[in-house]
C-alpha cells in the first residue's frame, strides 16, 4: 500500500525524474545515518562526532570476549552511593543485600539452628567483610531474599545497594548492572539422578526435560543452543523455576530428568541429596560478581578494594571461607580452591 502511494505521487512530480531525485536523497541519508546515530547513546545523550559509533561496536565486542573484566580499578575513597548508604539513620543504617536464603553452603538458613537461624554460607561471609568495611559493623546488613529472577530488577529499583547471590557476569547483565570484580570461577554444569544415563551436555540428553531458574545464565545458555542446533533438538527446556533450589525438588519428584546450573550450585545441591550427582564436565567458564547499579561507581570501586584484601587476608578472608564452606563439597585442590585473580580494563 506504501509503495502505490509512492508511486502515486511520483507520477504527479514527474515520473522518472522525481525517483531518481528519491533515489539520490535515498543515498544521501543511508550515508548520513551511521553520523546520526553516534551523536546519541540511543537515550538522547550526546556520544559525539562521525567515526565514533565503528569504535564503540568494536569496544563492545572485545568487552562481550572478558566480561568478567569489566569493571572500575580498586578505589577506598567515598563518594554519592556510599555517603547515602552512610547517612541513613538508626536501624536503617544498614547495608541493604539480596540474598538468596534457599543455597547451601552459599546463602541458606542451617536447618538444624532452629527457628530465627542466621543466615550464612560463602556469599554470606562476604557480604559481611563488606559492610564491617564500609559501616565498621559487620553485622550491619539488612538482607533481602531475593529470586533468581529478580536480582537485576530489585538493584534497578533501588530495593538493595547491591546483590551477592551466586550471580554471574555476562554481557546482557553488563548492559543492566555494574559488576565487581569477579570472586569466584565456576561453569554450567549437569545434574541428575545417579542412576540416570545422561552422561554430560551431550546427545544423552535426548527427550530429557531439563529445568533451569528463569532469568539464570543456564537459561539463557541452553535456549542460545537450542536455537544454535547446538543442544539436542528433542531435549525439552521447557521447565523454569523462580529460585535455583525449585529445580532440585523438581528433579526430586521425577517431574524433570536433569537440572542445569553453575557447577558450584549443583555440587552444594548433590551434598545434600546423596541419590544425584554431577554429570559430565562444565561446559561454560563463567565469574561470580557482586552485582551494583550502573552508576554506583564509588561503590564498585569500593568494593573491588575490598576484594583486594579480602583475598589476601590468609586468617579470616577469602580462603577461610572458602575451607569453610566449600571444601567439602568443591575439593581443596580444584579450580575453584583459589579467588579468580582480578583485572580492571575501566580505569576512570
């Protein structure tokens, strides 16, 4: 209909002449668009001159290869975000967290510590030297249980300072948040039942229904590869969950035949139910951060500080929760049984 309509009106202009004036104005913009588009960020935002939109599509993709890179230099100094976490008055003035509550070893409630049991685990332990830093109070923390699918909005709309949920750095979530440096290394992983003859991220997944937490990197990956051809076609993926720990009750009652998660998730998972295991090797290498928003920078570069002596502190820092927590079921000598080291490609 457009195209009558345009060829209605060349008519009236003259016919052959007037499409060729379209055709060189046609020309024109196609050339002047790329200029267009690099004066704004795509939020009305000045970005600059001609040739600056190539070089930002370039940056973007070498970022998209280390997104665990991507992060602002170790800074102690105190700005907007951490002055405004400190003026809070009273019983507020607490660092605000999500959490999860349901992992363990990693952020759970110890079943046999009664009603009103405390919080712990590995995240735990972090978000506590955190906040000794920046309030002198370690136990000055407010936590948030959070899903899985709702960490990046509750950080959005300011319903906590930060997230330490076993929450990976990628690209999509580099868009959305500010990420630390990384604090741990771990890859996507298979569980199932012991008795079942999937053997890894491979064809024995075959008419399996897989679950997966909604808003998971698992997620995200499976249904990347499914599209790709390179997941089985027959295996079903259907099955999401709002919180990591639904899959393994799923799994449990037989409602689905595997479960995908990060290899550290599916290890603490496997510790507490001795009839399923890990199967095959992780297929993903992936970086646990502590999760910001975007423009918390003092508070990014606060805490990568605090990552910095986190790790070095050999008495009550990163190692000793690690031993604490983790070794059991992780092993002293893998992979995982040292901080991931840390690199800073955003200086200012």
């Amino acid at each position: 209909m457009r195209g009558r309509r345009l060829r209605a009106a060349l008519r009236g202009w003259g016919g052959v002449g007037a499409m060729a004036v379209v055709c060189a104005l046609a020309v024109v913009f196609a050339l002047l668009l790329p200029l267009i588009r690099s004066e704004t960020d795509g939020s009305g935002t000045a970005t600059g001159g001609g040739g600056f939109t190539h070089g930002s599509q370039a940056r973007a993709e070498v970022e998209c290869e280390a997104p665990e890179k991507q992060t602002l230099s170790p800074s102690d100094t105190d700005g907007a975000t951490i002055d405004a976490i400190k003026s809070r008055q009273g019983e507020k003035r607490k660092l605000i967290v999500g959490v999860d509550q349901n992992s363990y070893r990693w952020g759970y409630r110890d079943p046999n510590s009664g009603a009103g049991a405390d919080l712990e685990g590995f995240d735990i332990d972090l978000v506590h030297r955190i906040a000794e830093d920046i309030l002198g109070d370690p136990d000055a923390v407010q936590f948030k249980a959070i899903p899985t699918d709702q960490r990046i909005p509750a950080i959005q709309g300011g319903r906590v300072d930060m997230v330490v949920r076993t929450m990976t750095i990628n690209c999509e979530r580099l868009g959305e948040v500010a990420f630390s440096a990384p604090y741990f290394k771990t890859g996507q992983q298979l569980l199932a039942p012991k008795s079942s003859t999937i053997t890894g991220y491979d064809d024995s997944l075959a008419d399996q229904r897989i679950c997966t937490a909604k808003g998971s990197t698992a997620n995200t990956k499976l249904a990347g590869d499914k599209k790709a051809g390179e997941l089985v076609s027959s295996a079903d993926i259907h099955t999401t969950v709002p919180n990591q720990l639904d899959c393994l009750v799923r799994l449990q009652l037989g409602e689905v035949d595997a479960v995908v998660t990060d290899g550290a998730l599916a290890a603490s998972q496997a510790a507490q139910d001795p009839t399923v295991e890990l199967k095959g090797s992780p297929f993903t290498t992936e970086y646990y951060g502590v999760a910001m928003k975007k423009d918390a920078d003092d508070l990014v570069r606060r805490v990568n500080q605090i990552l910095v002596e986190y790790r070095q502190d050999t008495a009550g820092g990163w190692q000793a929760s690690y031993d604490r927590w983790l070794s059991a079921t992780l092993g002293k000598d893998s992979s995982t049984a040292e901080p991931p080291p840390p690199q800073y490609l955003r200086k200012s």
